[in-house]
C-alpha cells in the first residue's frame, strides 16, 4: 500500500463528513434541518456510530458539495465552489455552438495559466 493510500484509509467517512461539514461553515444542527434527520443522527454518523446507507451518504455528499466517492474512501477530490458553479453555468448554455466555443475558450486558459506558472 502507497503512503498515499495509507493516509486516505486513516479517515472514516465519519470524520470526512465532519471535515466537509466544518469546511462549508455547517453546524450539526444545520445539516440535520436540510436532511429532515435528528441532530443526533448526524452526532452518530461523524463518530461512526452507526453504519449508512448509501442513500444518505449521497444525499450528506451533495450538501456538502462534494462526492460519495469522497466521503467513502477519500480517493476523489471534493469540488470546491468555483467548479460547482462553473459546471453549473456550463450546463446553461443549450446552444452547441456557442458551448463548443465555451469549451475551446477553458481550454484556452488552462493553456495559458500553464505557461505563466
């Protein structure tokens, strides 16, 4: 096992739930309220009290802006705000072309931001 893969194993999804809850500023109660859940349940999940089920771990990992995978095994990388909203307005644009044009002009910049660092 790769040093890397030892550290993701030393999280449980528990505590990845709270490091993802913490970081988007959520107290418990707070996530209880928007998944219609008690604050104790949400208390249980972060200690790894109790086992879940994969619904509600897909339900936490979109309030939480990030991704089943992530809160599970920590392999994937959690999306961060501007991707969200980025995706999102990218899923705006109907128009093909106009989308094409989008994706040409990300591209670019992902370009250019390499040859400036």
């Amino acid at each position: 096992m790769t040093p890397e893969m030892e550290k993701r194993m030393e999280k449980t999804i528990g505590m990845r739930i709270k490091e993802c809850r913490v970081k988007m500023g959520m107290t418990q109660e707070e996530l209880a309220e928007v998944l219609f859940i008690p604050k104790s349940t949400v208390s249980a999940y972060e200690r790894d009290v109790v086992d879940m089920k994969m619904g509600i771990i897909t339900e936490i990992a979109h309030v939480l802006h990030t991704t089943s995978g992530y809160l599970i095994d920590g392999e994937e990388m959690q999306f961060d705000q501007d991707v969200m909203e980025l995706a999102m307005m990218f899923q705006e644009i109907k128009n093909k072309e106009i989308r094409r044009v989008a994706l040409e002009q990300a591209k670019a910049l992902t370009k250019l931001v390499k040859y400036v660092e």
